[in-house]
C-alpha cells in the first residue's frame, strides 16, 4: 500500500497535485485519474527504462500508450533528440487529448514537457520524476524547455503537468552523484527562504546521504512546498519566483562553459551557491560565518564548492552575459542577506563580479 502526503500547486483552474510517498508507482488510480483521455505516450530515457517503464505501463491498463526511449545525459537535451518525442507522437497518432508521462530526471521532465506544451499547441502532461533533484524542484513549477549550444535552457516554455507523482523509492537506484547532485536544490530552499530548514539540513546531512526514508521525504516535501508557494505567487517568474534561481547564473556558465553533462546541473548550482554567498560578502551583506557554513554545508553534501579551473574569468562573464535574467542588458543575480533571505538584485558594479569570479576559484 502506497503511504503519500499531498501538496497542492495553487495555480486557479490549472491547481495540481503533488503526490510525495513510497510505492506510487504500484497504485494504478493515482496516475489514471489524471488523464482524461484514452491514449498516453511514455518518454523517458535508456538508464530508467529498465527500472522502470514496464511498472508504469502496466498502469496504464485500458489505455492505448506508446513508448520512446531517450539518450541519456544533458549533452542530448537538445531540439534533435526533441524531434524523437515529436516523432514518436505523430508516428502513433496522438491526438490533443493524448497525455505525455514523464518518467525520469529533470532532462526527460524538461524535454517531454516542452513537447506537451508544443505538440499540437498543448497536450496533457504528468511528471513522474526517479531523481531527488527532479522530486524536488524540476518536475514542479512547469518549466520546460532544451538547451542551445550558447546557452542553458534558452529555448522552451512556461507548461503545467496535471500532476507530478514522486515515488521515493525511485530514489533507492540513484547514483551518490545524482542523489548529492538533488541535495544542491534542496540547501537552496534553505538558503533562500527558510533559515529553520537550512539548520535541519545541516543537523540531518548524514541521514540523507544514506537514503533514509523519513528524512528523504520531509526534505522532498519542504521543498516541493517552498516551490509551490512561490510559484503560485509568480508563474512566470516577473518577481518572487527568481529567487528560486540562487546560483544557477553562475551554475549554467559552468555547464555551458565545461560542455552539457560534464558537470552534473546540481554540481554546478552547488559550486554557484557558493559564488553567490561569497559576492553576498562582498557586498557587505553575507558574514565571512554564513559564507562559511555555505561552503561547509555544500562539502557535507559532496558537492563542489569552487569553479572549474579550465574556465577563465572572461569566459565566466561572457556566458553569464547570456541568461534568461538578463533584462534591457542589466543581468539581475539572486544574492543572500543572510541565511534565509535571497534577494533579486542588479545592484553592483561590474567590478564587484569580476572580483567575485576570481574568489571562486578557491575556498
């Protein structure tokens, strides 16, 4: 018997549920509730195929479903491999009351999204994310989208599932990688918003580390809930909602920069958090303490804390050039006032992030 809790994502008349517990994927009525037509079309990618899409198609009883299988690895989020999605669907005939189900990390959440959102301009969509980065942040909020050769999720669109379904026992096949890569987004909710939740995060790093269950899930739910609210003060991130992006500026450089895949996306949030907290001092906002237990917090987690030495300082900027926060050419950064409260902010000089760049390379 699945054992859940549920969140509710307060969007109107688009609201949706999500689901946080273990054996979700053994309760057929969960996921067959939300889709109101008769034909699905599974997307999800070759590492969780074998763990996991025979038990999602046998749910899917009754219903006409296809599957389509992707590559795994950011370097294959991309409009090509997006064209196998479109491929698969009107090789099948789906129609626009077909259901997309997501069934993987945040690259398949990202793409199979974007594809709902533009096949037939709008199709119904369900995340099932299998990794903790996905649980707790990509599979909510209803970003979609793929990556460009020049920058990081610059071509996609604002789409909500129906409902996310995150089965924590998806958890237990996880690489220690991937799981320290999901523990980057869960410290940003700490650091962002809840300075309680940070401390807790600190006092149980060790239960995380080791997948215990109880501690999993009420970090999985903090954050789905911090998420939730946010979104549903601000969708389309004009305000509240780019708080949410805390080090991810700096996060994306070093993907672009190092090429897709070589840095885990979580890796490089983590190694961006720090560059944040340490422009944060800079600034005269963040004590040289908090910057501290930024860094401290992050090597508990097994993330990095500094920034690849093979990407120059130059190199840094002119990728940060290129961002979705950039605005009439002022690049706004999320920033700390201290451990809980984030700012949206394009108030320093070009000097200050230079020299916060050149801090990045050590501890």
């Amino acid at each position: 018997m699945a054992e859940y809790s549920t969140l509710k994502v307060d969007l109107g008349d688009r609201s949706y549920p999500i689901y946080i517990g273990q054996n979700l994927l053994d309760q057929a009525d969960i996921l067959k509730k939300h889709i109101p037509g008769n034909s699905a079309l599974i997307v999800t990618n070759e590492i969780v195929a074998p763990l996991y899409l025979k038990k999602v198609e046998a749910l899917l009883d009754g219903i006409r479903f296809e599957s389509v299988i992707l590559p795994d690895g950011e370097q294959y989020k991309n409009l090509n491999v997006l064209n196998t999605i479109f491929d698969a669907l009107l090789t099948h005939h789906m129609d626009r009351n077909t259901t997309i189900i997501a069934l993987g990390g945040g690259v398949v959440g990202d793409m199979a999204g974007f594809a709902a959102a533009s096949y037939q301009r709008g199709v119904h969509l369900i995340q099932i994310p299998t990794t903790l980065l996905s649980q707790v942040d990509s599979s909510v909020g209803g970003k979609t989208g793929v990556n460009h050769p020049l920058g990081k999720n610059m071509i996609g669109a604002f789409y909500q599932p129906r409902a996310v379904i995150a089965d924590t026992n998806t958890l237990n096949t996880l690489d220690d990688r991937q799981l320290s890569s999901g523990l980057a987004e869960v410290i940003k909710y700490g650091l962002i918003k809840n300075a309680n939740f940070f401390d807790w995060i600190e006092q149980n790093m060790d239960a995380l580390l080791q997948r215990e269950p109880k501690a999993l899930a009420y970090a999985i739910e903090v954050s789905c809930q911090t998420k939730a609210d946010v979104v549903a003060a601000d969708e389309k991130e004009s305000g509240q909602r780019a708080l949410l992006n805390l080090g991810h500026t700096f996060g994306h450089a070093i993907e672009t920069g190092m090429g897709y895949g070589e840095w885990l996306h979580g890796e490089a949030v983590g190694a961006g958090m720090c560059m944040a907290a340490k422009m944060s001092a800079l600034l005269g906002w963040f004590s040289n303490e908090q910057v501290k237990k930024t860094i401290s917090i992050m090597k508990h987690a097994k993330l990095p804390t500094t920034a690849p030495e093979s990407m120059d300082e130059k190199q840094f900027l002119d990728l940060m050039s290129v961002d979705k926060k950039v605005l009439d050419g002022v690049l706004r950064l999320i920033l700390l006032k201290s451990i809980g409260d984030a700012v949206v902010t394009s108030d320093y000089s070009k000097q200050q992030l230079a020299e916060a760049i050149k801090l990045a390379y050590t501890d």
